[in-house]
C-alpha cells in the first residue's frame, strides 16, 4: 500500500542514506591506507534498503541488523562518532574498543547487535519477539538477513518457530544478488523469496531495494500484519552493494557493466530527484546535507584519530588486571 510521508520523515531518511554513503566511503580509505584494523563490509548500492526498513519502525520496536547494516543503525539513533570511534578501537567509540563495527547493538534504543555466527541472529531475534508475545504487547521485531545467511539451517528452524508459534517478527532479506562471490542462481533454485515464505506458513512480500520508498511501504505492510497479531511475515528486498565481499574482496568475479549499471541507479540520487521533482525540497537544500554530513563524519574521524584507547582496566577489572601482573 502506497502511505504518505511528511517532508520532514523524506528529509530524515535521505540524510541518513547521505551518512551511510559517505561513512562508508571514508571507512574504505582508511581501510586502504591501514588507519584502522581488521576489514571492512561495505554495503554502498544498499543504502535504501537499509535506511527504509529501520525507519519505520516505532522507538520500541526492536532491530536486530545484518553485519551489513550501518545505515539501519544510524536510522534507530547510534552517531557518527558511534561508528567512527569503534572503527579506531577508541574510548569515543560505542563499545569502547570491545567490537568492530559489525558487532554494535544498543539496547537502551532496541538495537540487538550481530552475531558473528551466521544464521544465529535469527534465533535470538525469536527470543525477543516470543517475550513480546507472552507479555502481550504490540512491539514487533524486524530481524534484517542477507541471502546467502538465509541458507544456514538455523535460519530455517528459526523461521519455522516463528511461524509455528506465530511470533511478532519480520524477517527481512537483503537480496543483493551475490553470497560472498557466489551468484544467487548458483545458490538456490527458487527465484524469490516469497516461495520459501509460503513454505513456512508465512506472507511473503518483495519490494525494489533501491527505492527507498518502495521499502518503507513495503516493510510497513509487513509490521501492520504482525502488530495485527497475524504471526511473522517475510520481505525480499532486491537489492545490490557495489563492493566487494570485504575490504580485501577484489570483486573481479562480477561483470564490469553490472556495476555501472546498477551505480547509475543511485538509490540516494533516485529520492533526491523524486522530491525535488514533486517539490517537497530545493536541490540546494540536497545539497546542503551532503556538506553538514561530510563535516560530520570527517570531525568524527578527526576527534577519533586522537582520542584516548579505552583503559584496560574497564576490560578485564581490578583484580584481573593484578593476576595478570
């Protein structure tokens, strides 16, 4: 169903697209010219997708994201300076130099942090959605998957729970086409995810992840039927990254001209030119939240490359700190 969106909501989630694209593009510099260790998995090209499910999701809903997700995070109210910090193991950092930032949650705002093991985020987003169910609220779960995770036996058991025990949980996959280098019609013989849904017992609903709009109607369609009471439902969100696997994916597995093509269906540019073309903003006021943005995240890098490691005692405690002595 096709819902309107205030001015202000549109001029939110353009910027937090804006802020994912650019952390993202300055996480792959530092990466390259090695401020910051271990690797990186970008997600540019999904911005859309990421950014649309979270942000129609109430305050006390909870988000439990893919390693993939910066942009759903941002939505649900980590900073900048959150993210930036952890990328240099900093005390300014949300975990204080205890994660990278593909292992954030908070859940003082209902975020559940990934769990490195694939496949296991979806059993403990279960967890969640059966207490809501036998504490009889409407809170409902939106666990966000890729589509090479979802082959993992957990996921299947767990959307069989789901479904079984009719929990209040969205099970959203993030259908970028590719498991690491492997192409999705190497990887399954169904062609969308809507099949599997229906073997679960389950709605199923597909949305164009490169239309932010599309995803947030879609997703909303999704969460209206599980507040409902009507069980779990499960969204394909067809989407694309850019980059490679990792930081140290060289990406030559994928045709050059599918990375152009799907680059000039910028999903950032795709909604500044719809509200501008239906006047709900000036391109000079775009424009504007690129340069607020880019100041932002290059202040964060700044303050992060200078600020104190964590102390080590806040790790390990005292009486740790003198066995090891």
């Amino acid at each position: 169903m096709q819902r309107e969106y205030s001015r202000e909501k549109l001029l939110n989630v353009y910027r937090h697209m804006v802020q994912t694209r650019i952390f993202e593009r300055e996480c792959e510099t530092l990466n390259k010219n090695k401020e910051i260790l271990g690797s990186i998995h970008g997600s540019m090209g999904e911005e859309a997708t990421s950014v649309g499910l979270a942000a129609v999701l109430r305050e006390e809903d909870v988000l439990a994201p893919s390693y993939r997700d910066p942009g759903a995070l941002f939505t649900k109210g980590l900073t900048t300076l959150d993210l930036v910090g952890m990328l240099f193991a900093k005390d300014c950092g949300k975990t204080k130099g205890r994660t990278r930032v593909l292992h954030v949650g908070d859940f003082s705002k209902n975020i559940y942090p990934p769990n490195p093991i694939l496949g296991a985020s979806q059993v403990i987003a279960n967890g969640a959605a059966l207490s809501f169910k036998m504490d009889k609220t409407d809170r409902v779960v939106l666990n966000i998957i890729g589509d090479g995770a979802s082959n993992e036996g957990a996921v299947h058991e767990a959307m069989n729970f789901a479904a079984a025990k009719e929990l209040p949980i969205v099970f959203a996959v993030e259908n970028n086409r590719y498991a690491w280098s492997t192409p999705f019609e190497k990887n399954f013989k169904i062609h969308s995810f809507i099949e599997r849904a229906i073997g679960y017992g389950m709605p199923g609903f597909i949305c164009d992840g490169y239309d932010v709009i599309d995803v947030m109607d879609t997703v909303s369609d999704a969460i209206e039927h599980v507040r409902a009471g009507g069980g779990p439902a499960l969204v394909e969100c067809r989407t694309y990254r850019w980059s490679g696997h990792s930081g140290n994916d060289k990406n030559v597995y994928r045709p050059g001209d599918e990375i152009i093509r799907f680059r000039q269906n910028d999903p950032i540019r795709r909604l500044g030119d719809y509200m501008t073309a239906a006047g709900i903003c000036m391109e000079e006021e775009l424009q504007d939240i690129w340069s607020s943005v880019e100041k932002e995240i290059q202040d964060a890098i700044t303050f992060s490359r200078t600020a104190p490691y964590p102390d080590p005692e806040e790790f390990f405690g005292m009486d740790t700190m003198m066995a090891v002595e």
